[in-house]
C-alpha cells in the first residue's frame, strides 16, 4: 500500500488532539486501522498559541495512530474553527459564453470567481467557497448548471474565511512535526460530512459541535450549507461553572461533570448523591445529582440561546425542519439533547459517525466527529481522483475552485 491510499485527518481542539489513519482493504472498503489523541497543549479557542508545544501534542497524536496502524503518516488532513473563522453570502452574475448558449465548466467556474470576489480584511484568506445554489435567467433552485441553457448565469455561495496567522501558525506547528499539510477544511464541514443525512440537509438542519472553549455550528438547507459560525463558549465553561459553585478545583469539577453530571434534570438520578472531594484538609462533601443539573443546565442553555441569536441575525435564514445535530465532547453530557430540543423548539439527537465506514468502538462517540468527516473528505477526493490542494484549498494562490466545483457538487 502507498502513502497516497494512507489517509490521516487532524481535529486540533482546544481540550483535545484527535488523529484518524484509514486504508483500503482488498475489497477498496474504507477501514480506519488507527487513531490516537494527546492533550492540546499550545492552543486556545481553536488557535495555536505555542507553536512548541503544539508541535509535540500534535506528534504525540499522530504517533499512536501511526503504531495503532502499523502506517506511517505523510499527509493530514487538518480541521480549523473556532474564532480563527468567519464567514458572509455573496453572489455573482456572468453572462454565458459556450457554444448555443449551453453553460460548460469555464461558465461555471467564471461565476463562482465573481461570487467570490469580495472585499476581505487583509489578514484573512478565503478557505472555501461554497455553492448554494445556480440561477439561470432567474430561474433558481438549481443544483448542476452543467450543460443546461440559458443567457444570464447567477451563483449564491457561502464564503468561509480564516486569520492568515492562524493558518499559517497551524501548518509551522504540523509541518515541524515532520509532518506535511494536504489539505484544510471547516471542522463543522467536515463533521456534517460524517454525521447528516440527505433528509436532513434537505430539510434544513443545524449541527452543532460543542468544543471546550469554543461551539461551531453550521445550518445545511436545501442540501447546502447556509450559514456557519462560532461562538467562543464551550464545555470548559460549565466546568468552570462546577468549580466555582461546588468550590473545588478544575481538575476534580472536570471529573465530576463527565461521570455524574447532568443537565436534564428529568435524567438525574436523585437516589445518588455526587461526592466532591475536600480541598485544604475539608471533608469530601456529599451534593445530590439535581444540584449539578441546576449549575450546568443554564450554561447549556446559554450556548443554544447563543447559536440561535447568531443564526437568526443572518439575512435570508432558512427553517430547520430537519432538527439539530450534536457533536463534540460537550455532547456527551447527558441532557443535552433535552435542552437543545426546548431551546430551538425542534428534535435534537447527539450525532455518530455514519456506519458506511468500519469505525473502531474506541472511535465512535460525537467527539470523533470532526476527525471522522476529514476521513470521509479524504475518501471523497481519492474516489474522484482530484488533487488534494485543488478541492478544499490551494495553500499556495487561495484558489478553492478547481476540483471543488466537482467534489462540493458531489457532497451536498
């Protein structure tokens, strides 16, 4: 087997550093042989802040997937939110140029240069250029112009932009770890790739991935992505909220919200008091479930309540009949499903990755979810043989639109 059929996908989170290495059996069957994590030294809120120490969290997560594996890694796929990332809708007009009016690939790509022909600080790159839907002599809703034909030809598209910095310091701390940059891509992207079903992005869905110190979140209507964003509140928050309440350190607040927290209190079990352990010679103190519940449960509501100002503020905004999707470590909190449901008065579920692809037990829960959809896209790109840098983002001209015309027509 070659390198090229090794595909590796990096989600550096604020907490965590996850790695996935997948290959092809005899049979051209997805399979993830390894994975590994390591604690996410050097970043904050989805940046990297100590390039060092980054480097050397990044090694350690890549290492024990590579000998989980028994491959050696030489290319990742790596995920970039948080408050590195922004994002705005545009639209371009082009008048058709082939042959009997008939719109052909150079149409096609000239709109979506004029779409993305917007003013843009300095400091920020364009990272992908997302069609949402082609327009044709003010006929809409179409999915693939290609060969239909028409005089006027329109493109709306979501733009997704990031800090030059934050790219930048993110492929130095990747690449010192002797390791190199394939390809980029929006972490909530890529978790909608693994976690979303067609019924869900047609109807409108919102994902939510809720991190550490940050939750991204991403709105797919009409099987395309309409609004994407970050709030800079996460799971490490309530913890906090837990230590000052309880009066007992980070660590131990940390513990406890993972093994018996809760923020629904119809799911507490009142029948079994939570132990928080003395600090400074104290005796542990015995405090019932609910009480839990009634600390974390607003700070949950906090983040929905967030997203959901966010979401609304955006012109155009779609309804999401389709429900909401969790992902993320925060995810894992028993409840919040619960909580998201009354929020967003719709149904809510905790997303896994898509059982098409054999995933390990290990690999299975909502925080794998970011690691598991940059497999998918790798897969996406090596099915349909087109270049790596071409399909989510040239690292060298910021040109997204070569062969992402052809792969984000085929994923959404």
């Amino acid at each position: 087997m070659t390198d090229s059929e090794v595909i590796a996908g990096l989600d550096i989170g604020t907490d965590r550093i996850r790695v996935l290495v997948a290959e092809y059996d005899a049979k051209g069957k997805l399979i993830v042989s390894g994975w590994g994590e390591s604690r996410s030294d050097g970043m904050r809120k989805g940046i990297v802040v100590n390039i060092e120490a980054a480097r050397e969290a990044v090694l350690s997560a890549v290492e024990a997937a590579e000998h989980e594996a028994g491959r050696t890694v030489t290319k990742l796929w790596i995920a970039l939110g948080g408050a590195s990332v922004d994002s705005l809708n545009s639209r371009g007009v082009v008048a058709v140029s082939g042959k009997n009016r008939e719109i052909g690939q150079a149409d096609v790509t000239r709109v979506l240069e004029a779409a993305r022909a917007v003013v843009i600080p300095m400091d920020r790159d364009i990272l992908h250029v997302l069609p949402q839907e082609y327009i044709i002599d003010d006929q809409g809703g179409v999915r693939n112009p290609m060969d239909m034909i028409g005089v006027r030809l329109e493109a709306e598209v979501h733009i997704v932009t990031v800090s030059v910095s934050a790219i930048r310091n993110m492929e130095k701390a990747v690449e010192r770890a002797d390791y190199k940059v394939g390809d980029l891509a929006l972490g909530s992207l890529a978790a909608a790739r693994a976690l979303l079903s067609e019924d869900e992005k047609e109807m409108g869905v919102l994902l939510v991935d809720i991190g550490a110190s940050s939750t991204d979140f991403i709105l797919v209507h009409g099987g395309a992505p309409r609004v994407t964003g970050s709030i800079p509140v996460g799971g490490a928050q309530a913890t906090g909220d837990l230590s000052i309440v309880l009066k007992t350190p980070m660590d131990s607040a940390e513990r406890i919200k993972c093994e018996s927290g809760c923020c629904w209190e119809a799911l507490a079990d009142v029948d079994e008091p939570v132990i928080i352990p003395g600090v400074g010679g104290r005796p542990p103190t015995p405090v019932p479930v609910t009480e839990l519940c009634r600390i974390l449960q607003p700070r949950m509501e906090e983040i929905f309540r967030m997203i959901w100002v966010k979401v609304e503020k955006m012109p155009g905004a779609v309804r999401m009949t389709g429900g909401i999707v969790l992902t993320g470590g925060g995810a894992l909190l028993p409840g919040v499903a619960d909580v998201a449901s009354r929020i967003f008065g719709q149904p809510a579920r905790v997303g896994n990755p898509r059982t098409s692809v054999i995933w390990p037990e290990h690999c299975r829960d909502s925080g794998w979810s970011v690691a598991a959809g940059l497999i998918l896209l790798g897969d996406a790109v090596t099915i349909n043989g087109f270049d790596g840098e071409d399909t989510v983002r040239n690292a060298e001209d910021i040109n997204p639109l070569k062969g992402l015309i052809k792969w984000l027509g085929e994923f959404f």
